[in-house]
C-alpha cells in the first residue's frame, strides 16, 4: 500500500497506516546512513528550501544533510540575516523563495500554523520543521521510529512526557502520532505547563492524566520522553531553577519507577544537570543518539516521498519490475 | 488497453531445470564457489538467487552468501513516473569488497535496472568482479550491459512483455509472453 503526501503539515490529521507507511519508508534510508558511500542521486536536480524562520541548529542541519545525502541542492534562508529583518512579510519572503522555484520547501517559524498558512498559499509541497507550540512532524516520526526500532511495534504503551508540556510542539505532536497506536500518557511538569487543555490532545478517547509528582508520573511507563527545559521561561518567584531540578529533574533513581526496560528519549538540546541527570542520558535506556541518526533516515524518506514522481495518479502494480 | 497473454515460455520444470544449469555454470566459471556471493535484484530477482544458491549447496556442498537489493533509490526514471514507488529494503548481509559478485534478476531488458543496481552495489563497497545472471533475455538493451549467464534468450516486440512468475511471489510458476493490445 501506497500513499501520496502533498504536504508534511502535522500529524495529526494522519492515519495510524499512514504513519506506519512513513516508518516503513524509514528504514530502508535507516540502511543508507551505515554505506561507506552515504550519498545517493535520487534527487539530483531538484531544490530544497530551508526556511528558518526560527533558531535552530540540528534539524537545520539534520533536513540539509538528508537533502544532500539523496543529491538535492539546497537553498537556505535564516531569519537571522535576512529580509525578515527588514520587515517583510512572511507571505512575500515564501513568495520570493518560490520564484526561485525548489521543489520543497521546509520550514519553521515560531507561529502556529504557519506552515499551513505558507501550504494554502504556494503550490509547493511543505514540509513542517516546527510552528509555534503547534506541531513538529518530524521529530515525532523519528520517536516513533526509534521506539519501534527498540520495542518491535507502538501498540498501547505507557508513555511519560516530563517537562514543559504547555510550550511543546514535540509533546503534541508525539500526542498526536502515539495516541493512534492505543497509548497512554501521563504529563508531568510544574502546575503552570499542566493545563487541563492538554487532556483533550490527541485522538479520540485517549488516556492522558496530569501529575505533578515525578515519582508517580515514572510508575509502570515504557517511554520516558523528556522535554527540554527553556531557561528564559524559568525565572522567579514561579519556579526557580534549583527548584526545578529538586522537583522533575529525571535522575537513576526516579527512572527506577519505571519499567525496566523503559525507553528514555529527549529531542534535544539536552541539557545534563537540569532536566536529565548525566547518568541517565548515557545510560543504556537513552535512546538520544539514535534519535539524531533516526532523524536523517525519517526527513530523507519524507523529501523522496514529497519531492519524487509525478502527477496524482494510480500506483504501478509492480513498480520494481516496470524499469526493466 | 488489454494485455493478452501469447504463450508460454516456460514452465515450472524448464524454470528448475535452468535455475540448475544456471548455478553449474556459475560454479564451473568461477573456478568453485570460495568468494562467490549472490545479490538479487528485488522482486523476482531475490527468489531466483536464493534457489540458485540452494542448487549451489548441491554441487559444492557450500553455502553462498545471498543479499538483497532494492534499486528504487537508483533508478533514472523517477522524476518520469507518476507514482510514488515504494521502497523496499536491501539487504547485503556481508562486505562486498573483493566479494566475486553475482547479481541476478529475473528478465534482462534495457539494463536500466542493472545500471542501477551496479550502482547500488559501489556506494556499498568495491567487489573483484561483478558478472550478471538473468533468467530470460529478451534484447532491446539501452545501454551496454550484457549478462554473463542467461537462462534463455527471447526474442521480442517492444509491444510484447515477459512475466515471470515464481511461487515465493506470485503464487504460480511459469513464464509468459504476453502483448499489450491498444
């Protein structure tokens, strides 16, 4: 079974088939990253966009190596230096970047919906590296990619998210991807990122409950996701840093309450000592760095899908055997 | 348009029975079968290896390595195509440095699909020597590939199709030509 993605908007519009097309899709770019010769020329000849309008570094860096690695050449916008600074719209900097005519366009931008609003407005397939608090394809696809990898299928896991659940795309969109498999979730965070909002995220009928105690959050869970702490929303009197640390910070001991085979995953930047103790970001349950390597392998498969063939139309019937 | 099948090319005896003349004649080219492996080209291709290999084990008393390969990444034709074509994994359990490789696949065409695949095959290594096998050849070739073992040669018209077909995928085994009518 084959499907066609016009855009990678988010994921909770898709199907729990449709993702695990998508992960299947994966691994065979999975292999590609252990050839001495990682370099392949799928995409010689087509353009891929990278507009940041938003600060990042790895999965800038992450989307241009996949981009490369399949032989697209890439174009490259960061807000930083560019006419956004001047004061242009969002609307006519994506314009002007079309004009230029790529054959994707990935991006991030720090509002909610703006890959949508870019994706109703240009012809062009987009790719969604992070908008707002919204949504962040991708690196729920390269977590599901790694738990599967690990665990042999998603099917009704217990899935601990620690951290600032309220500010996360990455919460949401793991919400969105894992809930479709029958998992259930337990948030754990200081009260001001715990909302009630958040149980309704995800599909119908999922189990998600709020819990402020670490120790209780941790119990039984196969996955332990744990979010990065940003500093700057940190501060005096609500919830000094010390505190944070005392209170959430995933330590060897607290992930004792966990299963003992459970998964620990963080999208990164991670920063040791605050959110996670080094012990457990090094130890044999963390899953980060292959996360990284899973990231390459998941945004490769999604610039191939969107980026090769041609027009909507029906599958070959046996594709493989219709070249020769 | 219909596709309406001519005649038969092949049936399952004649299919076994080459498969065998096939692996002799690779073993007796190759001096033995010491640094030999086999990779099969996907679909029909990988089947065709692993039989071959079986029929090796017969003669030598040796298992041949046999790996897999996908060459829908290495394809030139994918910005023509309209669909989406589905990858599937490769998989080459061994180095293919210095391996003495065999690729199989089951019909020889225009040697699209072997150009691929020899690509394939170097971003993974760089073996002795790579020699081709193919079930049936069938000529109209667009590039300068030829194979060094055939099962059989076909004559055909551009508008004529040969389907193998092999128990492990389709179901059935024999091979067909068949004509696609306007």
């Amino acid at each position: 079974m084959s499907y066609r993605f016009n855009h990678m908007l988010g994921i909770e519009p898709l199907t729990a088939e449709e993702i695990v097309f998508l992960l299947d899709q994966s691994k065979s770019f999975q292999e590609i990253q252990r050839h001495p010769l990682k370099k392949l020329a799928t995409l010689r000849g087509k353009t891929v966009a990278l507009a940041f309008f938003e600060n990042s570094t790895r999965t800038r860096i992450s989307f241009a190596t996949a981009a490369s690695r399949l032989g697209a050449d890439q174009m490259n916008l960061q807000a930083e230096s560019s006419s956004v600074k001047k004061g242009e719209s969002l609307l006519d900097t994506v314009r002007t970047l079309d004009a230029m005519k790529p054959d994707c366009i990935v991006m991030r931008h720090s509002s909610s919906g703006a890959a949508d609003f870019v994706a109703r407005n240009l012809d062009v397939p987009v790719i969604n590296a992070g908008d707002g608090t919204h949504e962040h394809p991708t690196q729920a696809l390269l977590d599901a990619l790694t738990i599967r990898d690990r665990r042999g299928n998603l099917d009704g896991l217990n899935v601990t998210i620690l951290g600032d659940i309220l500010h996360s795309r990455v919460a949401r969109s793991n919400i969105h991807l894992l809930s479709k498999f029958g998992c259930r979730f337990t948030l754990c965070g200081p009260p001001m990122w715990l909302p009630k909002e958040l149980e309704s995220l995800g599909a119908a009928g999922t189990s998600i409950r709020r819990v402020t105690r670490i120790v209780e959050a941790l119990e039984g869970a196969d996955v332990v996701l744990t979010l990065r702490v940003q500093q700057e929303r940190l501060h005096e009197p609500a919830l000094p840093i010390g505190e944070y640390i005392l209170q959430y910070q995933l330590t060897p001991e607290r992930l004792r309450q966990a299963r003992p085979d459970a998964l620990v995953l963080h999208p990164g930047p991670m920063i040791r000592g605050l959110e996670i103790d080094p012990a457990v970001a090094d130890g044999p349950q963390s899953c980060v760095l292959e996360q990284v390597t899973n990231g390459l392998a998941v945004r490769m498969a999604l610039l191939y899908l969107m980026t090769s063939g041609g027009a909507d139309a029906p599958s070959e019937k046996d594709s493989s055997h219709a070249a020769d | 348009m219909r596709i309406v099948e001519k005649s038969q090319l092949m049936t399952a005896t004649e299919i076994d029975r080459t498969v065998q003349r096939l692996a002799h004649e690779i073993v007796e080219k190759s001096g033995g079968t010491a640094n030999l492996a086999l990779i099969g080209v996907r679909r029909r291709g990988v089947p065709l290896a692993n039989r071959i290999a079986h029929a090796m084990r017969g003669i030598d008393g040796v298992d041949v390595p046999v790996g897999t390969l996908d060459i829908t990444l290495y394809r030139d034709d994918l910005s023509k195509v309209a669909a989406q074509p589905i990858l599937q994994s490769s998989e080459i359990p061994f180095p293919v440095d210095d391996k003495d490789l065999v690729l199989v696949d089951d019909v020889l065409y225009t040697g699209r699909t072997i150009r691929a695949a020899m690509n394939g095959l170097f971003d993974l290594g760089r073996p002795q020597r790579v020699r081709l096998c193919v079930l049936i050849d069938r000529g109209h070739r667009e590039l300068p590939i030829e194979a060094s073992f055939v099962g059989r040669s076909v004559q055909t018209s551009d508008s004529e199709i040969i389907e193998v077909r092999l128990n492990e995928v389709d179901g059935e085994e024999r091979v067909i030509l068949v004509e696609r009518v306007p």
